[in-house]
C-alpha cells in the first residue's frame, strides 16, 4: 500500500513540475524544489535527533550520488518544458526498464531472464507509440529524449543507493544530495536561465511545493528505504500504475489530449514493467533475510 501511494504522488510529479515551469525555469525550480525538500526532511531529522554527519569515508559516494541527482533532475526539468506532461509520465516511468537492465550487470541478485527481456520490449512498444505520433510542438522530440535520458539516469541512481544504502542511512543520502545539489541548481541557473518564465500565482506556489514537501521529502525519503530493505526490481513492479497515474493526472488537471497512441503506449509501458519487475517468491524477504 505504500509503494501504491508512492506511485500515485509520483504521478502527480511532473504534472506539477509543468504548473510550475509556467513561473520559474527548469533549474531553478529544481533548486527550489529541494531546498522545500530538504528544509523538511533537516527539521524531521532534528526532530528525531537522526545524526546527518557524514564521515570522511561516505564523501565520495556521497558526491557520485549528487551528481547523478542534479544530472537527472535538471534534465528532467528541461524534457517537461519541451514536451506534454501526459508524453512525459509515459517515457519517464519506464526507468525500471534500465534499473533492471543495470541490475543484471551491477547486482549479483539481480539477472536479467527471458521473462524480463520481454517484459523490455513491451515497454520499448510502448516507447515506439509514444514517439510515433507526431505533434505539432515546437521541440516536442528534444523533450521526449531528455525525458528518457532522466529516465536512464534515475534507473543509475536507483542501482547506486541500493549499494551504498547497506552502510549509509538513507535520511542521509537524501539530506546530501539536497545540501550539496541544490547550489549546483541554483548556480546552473544562474549561468543558464534568464530568470523568471511567468508571473508567480497559487496553482505555481501549491506545486512547487507539491514537489518540494511531498516528492522530494516524503517520497524520496520512503523510496530510499525501500529500496533498501526489499529487492529493487520488486519495489519497482508495483511502479507499473505511475503512468497510468500521471496520464490519467496530466489530461485531468491539464486538459491535455488523450490519443490512441499515447494510451497504448500507456498500457505497453505499464505491461512491461509489470513484466520485467514481477516480484520472485525468492526476493520478496527483507534485506536481513536475503543476507540468513
């Protein structure tokens, strides 16, 4: 139930990053983003009195984990400006198509079987759909290639914490990837952008912080505990739902078009992560039980 209500606020995400972008451009509303995030998750660990000192051995992983996140984030960002968010919430959620991928590669407990590579090329079907259709949208096509060039990013960042999780506490691999990315954010900005995009109004502030208190903070939060103690590909399985979420979310609250391709590359998506990332009786165990 709660990586089912994870994969509804996810849907939800980009979404409220196209609110947004309406006011603030791609990199500083990352900053933004995750300086709500990141204030939030500092409080509940000072509240808790969770120790967020990192030690000299965890710098680096630490910085590797960082680069990754502003890498993915920002480029993200910049794929929602460009394109629709219901074609986003379907190229972006295919992420557990590369976590899988990866995991073969990276993971002893992670092998990429028959029933995995099919469940690969229904998601590619999906890929192909959504890309087929050609809309009438100024660099629609960069946004798609950035939105899964995120995606790709994401499926490395989710391998990497699932390593360094095991001897890192997880409220400090968020805490640091906000302390140490939300400057590169806001300096990117700063070389980058132009400043505002709109004028700031009510639905604009509600979704940054959507994005910052509820996305960043609590669901990156949960995720990385999560992925800590269950096997990833089992975690990920139930993220099948997350575009169908923010397609359904997207033509909701945005208004935009629902086409034949976009729905079919919708349920291709869906059907093939449920297929790649189908939970194994024997990975199912928390982490305690896979080292027994």
């Amino acid at each position: 139930m709660l990586v089912l209500l994870l994969c509804l606020l996810w849907g939800g995400n980009i979404v409220s990053i196209k609110v947004a972008l309406a006011a603030l451009p791609p990199l500083a509303l990352a900053g933004l983003r995750f300086l709500f995030g990141g204030g939030a998750l500092l409080c509940w660990a000072l509240g808790q009195r969770v120790p967020i000192r990192i030690t000299r051995q965890e710098l680096i992983p630490h910085l590797i984990n960082t680069l990754l996140f502003v890498l993915q984030i920002g480029i993200m960002n910049i794929g929602v400006f460009y394109t629709l968010a219901t074609r986003a919430s379907v190229l972006f959620y295919v992420y557990p198509f590369f976590v899988a991928l990866l995991a073969h590669y990276f993971l002893h407990t992670e092998q990429l079987t028959l029933r995995k590579t099919g469940g690969m090329l229904l998601a590619f079907g999906g890929i192909v759909a959504v890309f087929s259709e050609k809309l009438q949208m100024s660099g629609v096509m960069l946004g798609d290639g950035a939105i899964l060039l995120s995606a790709f990013l994401l499926g490395a960042q989710t391998i990497y914490i699932t390593r360094i999780a095991r001897t890192i506490a997880p409220i400090r691999i968020v805490l640091w990837q906000c302390f140490l990315g939300v400057p590169l954010f806001f300096l990117l900005s700063l070389w980058w952008e132009n400043g505002p995009t709109g004028p700031f109004s009510w639905p604009v502030l509600l979704a940054i912080l959507y994005q910052g208190l509820i996305v960043a903070g609590f669901c990156y939060l949960t995720w990385t505990v999560l992925i800590r103690d269950y096997a990833p590909s089992w975690v990920s399985s139930f993220f099948m739902s997350t575009p169908l979420f923010g397609v359904a979310l997207g033509a909701l609250l945005l208004g935009e078009p629902l086409s034949r391709n976009l729905l079919l590359g919708a349920v291709l998506v869906a059907t093939g992560l449920y297929v790649i990332t189908r939970p194994e009786r024997q990975k199912r165990g928390v982490l305690a039980q896979q080292k027994e």
